[in-house]
C-alpha cells in the first residue's frame, strides 16, 4: 500500500518537474523570438535609411560636379535665348 502511495507521489513530482521545463524552454524560445523580432525592427529602419541615404547622394544634381552644373545652366540659357 505505502509503494503505490510513493509511487504515486513520484510520479506527480516528476510531471510537476517536466512541466516546469516545457514552461522554461518555452519562456526562453519566447525570449529568442522578441529578441530577433526586436533586430529585425532595427534592420529594416537601418534599410530604409540606408535607401534614403543611397537615393539622396545619388540625385541627378548631387553626381555632377560644380561646374558640370554651371555649364549645364549656361547651355540652358542659351537655349532659352536662342528663342
């Protein structure tokens, strides 16, 4: 009778204890999944600034040089002059 009883009890701690490591390996992948939602976030915002950076120094008038621009404006003038 004492043997079923302590086996009993053995094997409610023992489902206590594997429950209690499911619940910490899933708090710990919860974990894992924040924290590589939380560089992702910070990845794409890197992107876009990146983009933006890469669309800005590669505008039409940053690429030409000052004096590229200055005879780019001349030669418009006379354009509009010749007419």
């Amino acid at each position: 009778m004492f043997f079923r009883f302590a086996a009993s009890i053995v094997l409610i701690v023992l489902i206590g204890l594997a429950a209690t490591a499911l619940e910490k390996q899933n708090l710990s992948l919860k974990r894992t999944i924040t924290h590589q939602t939380y560089r992702l976030d910070l990845l794409r915002e890197r992107e876009a600034r990146l983009r933006t950076d890469v669309q800005r120094l590669s505008a039409p008038s940053r690429l030409l040089s000052d004096d590229a621009k200055a005879n780019m404006t001349d030669h418009a003038e006379r354009r509009t002059r010749h007419w």
